[in-house]
C-alpha cells in the first residue's frame, strides 16, 4: 500500500522515474489547466460524485437491485480521458461503469433509471448497472465478466484499424482483471497488429478485497506488456491533469499507427468493491488519507479558488446545479415505469 | 520376405487419395527416409517416405491413379539378397488382403442382414428451396463452405476471415482455401493460438459493425473461448435493450473425427442450442453447407456454424446457381415416407439416410428429416411429419444427456403426444468420453444398425 500510496503523493513522475523494462515510458510532465479545464474537470467530477452517491442512497432504499459498484474517488480518470479523446474514439470497460457513462455525456437520467430497471433506462431496464452501451456515444459497455473488455476493447481498435478511420479504443480494466488470460492474448495480437488500442488499468488496489500486493507478482502493472513490447506507464489517476497529458499522449501513439499503449491509474475507490461490501481488508485511515490527500475534486476545487477562477459561492452555485441534475435523475429514476412485460422477449434476435 | 509398401493415411479421416507420383522406379534402391512417391488428398499433396531400405520390387498402382484405398499395397519392396522371385511368393501369402480398419464407412457397411420383405417407398424429396430446373453440379462440402465465404467477402467488405492457420496455411481442413489469394491479409487473418482472445476481438469488431467469420480449429478449442460467445456476443443485443448486438460467425468442425480421443471428439450443439441469444446451425450436404453459411455470414446475430470433419470431403449435388441461400430454421424433407419419422442432422444423417435404405427393402418406409438449423428448432416440421407417421426415431452422435434429442423428444410428446403410437427413441453417442481404440470408438458412436432397431422397435416389428 505504501508504495502506491506514495505514488500519488508526489507527482505522476515520480513512480515513473523507476523504470525497469524497455518498454517503460516516462509519464510527461503536468500541464496545467487553464480556467475552462479546471471548471469543465471539476463539473464532470463532480456529477459523477454525487451521481454515485445518489445511486448509493437508492441502493440503501432498495431501489436499485443487485451488485451496484461505485466509481467513487476514481473520478479523475475517466474525465481526463475523456477531455483527451477526440470525437468517434470508443471506451469499454467493466462494471463499474457509471462514471464511464457519465463522461461519455450519457444522459444521468437514462442511466440512472438503468439502475432501478426502469423502461427509460439507457438498456429499457434490461441490462441493469453493469451492461448500458450506447452506439451514439461510442460507449460499448458494461461488461460482467472480470478482463473480458479487454479482449472485445482490442476488437473496437481492430475495426478502426479495418475502417481506417483514425480513431482509437479505449479499454478500461482493474488491477484485478490485469491477471486474466485473455488479457495477455490481447496484448499479444493488439501489438503484433498494431492495433489502436489504449489499456487502460484502473488500479484502485484492490480486486474486491484482496489487494495487489497479494494477488500480483510484479505489482507495477504498467509494465505487463512488456515482453509484447507495449509501451506503458504510470500515472497519478488522482490528478486529472496528469490523466490527461497521459491520455493524449497515449492517443498519439496509438493514432500514428504505433499500436496499443498501456496506461496504469493509479487510483483508489473510496467505497468497497460493491455496495454489500464493508470492506473490512483496509483500513478506515488509509481511505481517510486518501480522501483528504489526493482527493481528485479537491485538489481542482483548491486550484480553481486559488488561482481565483471562481469564488466559494459561485463553487456552490455549481454543486446546487449538479445537485439538481441528479435529483431529477433519482426522480425520475424512481417514477418512470418498469419495462412493459413484453420487453421480456424482446432484443434477443434481429 | 518382400515388404508390402502401403497406402498411407496422412489424416485420421483419410479414406483413399491420389497417387501422384512415383519418384523411384522398379529395380531402384531405396534407404529408410527416402521420398518415393508423392500421394494427394483434397486436402494435401504428401510425400511417402520409404521406412526400410531395400529395392523396389514391383510397382503395384500406377502413378495418376484416383482413389486409392488407405491400406491398399502399392508396391514390393525386395529385402538385401531377395529377386524378382519372391515376388510370387509375397503375393500369395498377400491374398488375405488387409482390410482397410481407416474411417467410418466400414462401421456403417455393417449392417443387419437382408430380410425379405416387399420393398416400400422411402423416395428422395426435393428441396423446396431449389427452383425446379435449377442445374445442379458436384461439390464437397469443404468447397462449398470456401465458396460461401468467398461469394459474401466479395458482396460485403465488412466481412473477414480470422483464426488459427485460415490464411497462409490455406486452412488446417483447407476450408478456407485461396481466400488469402483472393482477398489479403487484411480481411484473411492468422492468429495465435489464443481462443479466448481472438474470440473476444470477433465480438468487440462485429459490436463495432463488422461482420467477422471466426474460424476454430475445431469446437473442442472453442470451449477457451465460450465465455465471449455466450457472455459478449449472445446477451449483448438484449443487455443493450436492442442498441447493439454481434453480427458474426463462429465456425468450424464438431463433433468426433476418426479416432482423436476424448478431448478432440464431441459435439457441441446442445451446449450452444440451450443459450438465448444464438443461432446454432448444423449443415449435413454440400448445399446446406453452402446455402446456410452464406445465410449465417447475412443474419445480423451470432450464429454458431457447427461443421464436421468427416463430412468435409464427402460430394454432394449442389444447386449451381449465382446466389444459393437456404432461409436458417427450416429443416428438410430427405426422404417421404409412412411408418416412421426419423429425424437428424449433419452426420446424423448418414447414418439415417442408411437405415432408411434397408428399413425401405424389409418393407418400413421411414420419412427422413435433416433439421440443418439446431436454434431455431423446426419442430413443426417434425410434428407435421410424426401426425403422419406416429412414431419417431432421432439420431445423433452427441452424448444423450441434454441432447438435441432431448429437447425434441420434449416438444414432440408437449405439442403431439396423441398422435404417438411409441415412445420416442434416440439414438445417440454413448454416455462415455470417446475412446481412442478403434473397436471401442466404434461402439461408442452411433451405427445404422442401432436406427434400424430402434425404427423397428417403435413399429412393432423387431
């Protein structure tokens, strides 16, 4: 834990700077936002915060059923990826996959209706909080299978590479999935293809409860496609700023036909793996470091207010937004009707 | 002692092949590892390499003669000191000729003995698909699944070809033969041996709107991959409420070979027939083969194109027509008949279509169905046909648990149990792991006599 920890303590350089393999590629130094970055990163997060934690509620209400799995304090990374990508590139990842949503400008209504399995769910209530998609949007879901995004993520960058249409895949997987089989036959032919393909490993330290320490014998997933020859690299994931410029440099790499790119976050879920999860493996001060230390919002929220780009009302006014956009999504969420029981039979064949 | 030099098999299916070419001549001396004739299969052309030095006797087969049976003795070869003199005596103590232990169709020639018995109708039907007139033209199945390919790659660039040796290996069973000439390494893909992953990248393409053909090797290996089968392409159309789904082709053969053991010999299409989500197709003809890939690669869902080995170098009729396409979920009418309703599909149906033959001369005329699409079932077609008969035997090589037998033994007794006049039979591949011995392989799997006991039995006539 404390490596990781440290990690993101000092800045994403620094666990770069440990190189080991080849392959092993130095994270590039923070740009700084200007004042529409910082608020447009701070408002994104700040939706997936309280979405999350609405949804949170919901479950406590028994509203919404089954595994829910929150996506809070990794916020940072999928908005600095998202604020990276250009327009067609797609994203997959796993199940916890609201904030994914969410950043793919996925309306919070739908998906939160999703999650009560209601009709006007992004899936008409059929796919549950783990599998929406959008075609749209470029979201290719939701998947419940631990790694099995990762394989299927490397067929999205096989069909940009088939269309040759420029874009780019990115595929979201934890620390946890980063020890599935499949996930090494992917990397395998994603670079002997080259395949535009960005992998990207979520590493909140923890696959459910049992950490990376425990579960990985080389801890530093950035370099597990090493001997494919994929370049990878740490990154502080709870500084969006240095998600970014990793991002983009990442896409770069895989746009100008140099094949997948591994990028490690370095994050950290503040709740348990699952609603039904204590998670009683860590300790209740390591996830109150992490909050008050590297918290994602924070650390923008103290920017934006230094550097004087908003002042603590008008910050207030944009979570009372927020707030509200949410609280449509719950009501919504929770009045809109369950799926006509014909639906039952329905989307199995076209 | 001359040495009988004899036809080799150089596949575990290999009935008889081509014997190309002689590279030494009579009176020529050979050493062990010498190439001395070149023999050709549909799938290959091989070398036959001498295994004891000697001098070659007497050429008994011709270079350029066809068919030739696995076993047969193509040529003497003399020993150190032995002449043309004991030729005589080696063809004498050959008389007791081997006979050929190779492939299934000596399983099946054993069948029961002749009864007499006035002959009855068990008459060829049409194909309703085919227009009347339509010429028809010989093709074996292998040919007509590459033709398949290669007529929808040419109509839709979306469509390519992935899995293990596809491309410049020309295809492990040579299904996928020229198409890398035709069409590239773009769209003909040789991947690693990694099931699970290529597998997955099919899905994720054809979730992208691709419209990938994803070769197995053989179904066996598709077990590393059936989590992306059934969880990715399956359930995404429903988990996306309709947004997106998977239009793409799983294939390759299933089901046994010819004596690959246990781990390489089972058929799968119970296991896909039972997920929502799929379509399962089992081809038997050459035209099935044909008609119902080229519908597979069109249908916008996942279709699990379930092949076999034994039946790629079979020749069937097909209909030689520019754009042949059989409609998925309808099954055939073989034969017409009135006593009894037999029901198969893919190499089931060589053994149907067998017993139909013989039950036919000890007077039971039995109707023949060959399903060719597992999911969707037509079970109107095989209860339209047991309302005429009142009876019903299927046939199978799968094991009979959860068999596709089964489920159709269900619904026939769910949707015409008062027009029963027997309780169904299946016959079926043991319950047992295939065995590698022969004799064992062979009771292990169907045979035409166990359909014909089994129609007699539920005719009352044994």
């Amino acid at each position: 834990m404390a490596a990781a920890t440290k990690s993101t303590a000092g800045s994403g350089t620094k666990s770069a700077s440990r190189s080991r393999g080849a392959a092993k590629s130095a994270a590039p130094a923070i740009v700084e936002f200007d004042k529409d970055q910082e608020l447009h990163a701070y408002r994104e997060m700040l939706q997936i915060r309280r979405f999350e934690e609405k949804a949170g509620q919901l479950y406590g209400m028994g509203l919404i059923g089954g595994f829910c799995h929150l996506y809070i304090g990794q916020e940072a990374v999928v908005v600095g990826m998202q604020m990276a990508k250009v327009d067609g590139d797609q994203m997959i990842t796993g199940y916890r996959d609201h904030g994914h949503m969410l950043a793919m400008d996925l309306d919070p209504k739908g998906v939160m209706a999703e999650l009560t399995g209601r009709r006007g769910g992004l899936s008409k209530g059929k796919g549950g909080s783990m599998h929406m998609f959008s075609k749209e949007k470029h979201f290719y879901g939701g998947h419940g299978i631990v790694g099995a995004q990762v394989s299927l993520g490397t067929g999205l960058g096989f069909a940009n590479k088939y269309r040759e249409n420029g874009n780019v895949a990115m595929a979201f997987f934890g620390d946890g999935a980063s020890n599935q089989g499949q996930v090494y036959e992917s990397f395998n032919m994603a670079q002997l293809w080259k395949i535009p393909v960005i992998y990207v490993i979520e590493n909140n330290k923890y696959g459910m409860g049992t950490s990376v320490e425990r579960s990985s014998a080389n801890t530093d997933l950035s370099q597990r496609g090493a001997s494919f020859g994929i370049p990878g690299e740490q990154v502080d994931g709870m500084d969006v700023r240095a998600v970014m410029a990793a991002s983009q440099k990442a896409l770069e790499h895989c746009r100008s036909g140099k094949g997948p790119y591994i990028l490690e976050m370095i994050t950290y879920r503040y709740r348990g793996h699952s609603m039904s999860d204590p998670a009683k493996y860590r300790s209740k001060e390591e996830v109150q470091k992490m909050r008050t230390e590297h918290d994602p919002i924070e650390q923008v929220r103290k920017r934006v207010l230094d550097n004087g780009w908003a002042t603590e009302d008008e910050l207030k006014a944009l979570d009372k937004d927020v707030r509200a956009i949410v609280a449509e999504a719950a009501e919504f969420a929770q009045t809109d009707p369950e799926p006509d029981v014909s639906e039952l039979y329905t989307d199995i064949l076209l | 002692m001359p040495i009988d030099i004899l036809m080799p098999a150089l596949s575990p299916t290999m009935e008889e092949g081509k014997l190309a070419k002689w590279l030494k001549a009579e009176g020529d001396s050979v050493t062990a590892g010498d190439v001395i004739a070149e023999i050709e299969t549909d799938k290959a052309t091989m070398e036959v390499e001498a295994v004891e030095e000697g001098t070659i006797g007497k050429i008994l087969v011709p270079e350029g003669t066809d068919a030739v049976k696995v076993n047969e003795k193509i040529a003497i070869l003399l020993e150190e000191g032995e002449d043309a003199s004991a030729l005589d005596k080696a063809s004498e103590a050959a008389a007791p000729a081997q006979s050929a232990p190779a492939g299934k169709e000596n399983a099946e020639a054993e069948t029961a003995a002749p009864l007499p018995a006035a002959p009855v109708s068990s008459e060829p039907a049409d194909d309703p698909e085919i227009p009347d007139g339509t010429p028809m033209k010989s093709s074996t199945v292998r040919e007509a699944l590459r033709d398949a390919m290669a007529e929808e790659m040419r109509r839709d660039g979306d469509v390519f070809v992935m899995g293990e040796e596809v491309a410049e290996y020309q295809g492990a069973y040579k299904i996928t033969q020229g198409l890398l000439a035709e069409f590239g390494d773009k769209r003909v893909i040789d991947t690693p041996i990694t099931e699970h992953g290529f597998a997955g990248m099919g899905v994720g393409a054809a979730m992208a709107g691709l419209k990938p053909i994803v070769e197995f090797m053989t179904f066996n290996f598709a077990m590393q991959a059936i989590d992306q089968i059934i969880n990715s392409a399956a359930k995404t159309l429903y988990m996306s409420g309709g947004q997106m789904g998977a239009p793409m082709v799983f294939r390759g053969p299933n089901g046994a070979a010819a004596r690959v053991g246990a781990q390489h010999s089972q058929d799968f299409a119970s296991w896909y027939a039972s997920v929502p989500g799929l379509t399962v197709i089992q081809p038997y003809s050459a035209a099935d083969a044909k008609g119902l890939l080229k519908a597979a690669i069109r249908n916008p869902n996942p279709v699990v194109f379930l092949e076999n080995e034994i039946l790629y170098g079979q020749t069937f009729e097909i209909p030689d027509m520019d754009d042949f396409i059989l409609p998925i979920g309808k099954a055939k009418v073989e034969r017409t008949g009135s006593d009894v309703t037999l029901v198969s599909w893919s190499i089931g149906m060589t053994y149907a279509l067998k017993a139909a033959d013989q039950l036919a001369e000890q007077g039971i005329s039995a109707e023949v169905i060959n399903l060719r699409t597992i999911r969707p079932l037509d079970i109107d077609t095989v209860i339209k046909s047991v309302k005429k008969t009142g009876r019903l035997v299927t046939v199978e090589e799968a094991y009979p648990m959860c068999s596709v037998s089964s489920e159709i033994a269900f619904q026939v007794q769910e949707k015409a149990f008062d027009y029963l006049d027997a309780p169904i039979l299946r016959v079926t591949g043991k319950d047992v792991p295939m065995p590698y011995a022969a004799n064992l392989e062979k009771l292990a799997l169907p045979n035409v006599q166990e359909v014909i006991d089994a129609a007699k039995a539920v005719t009352y006539t044994a």
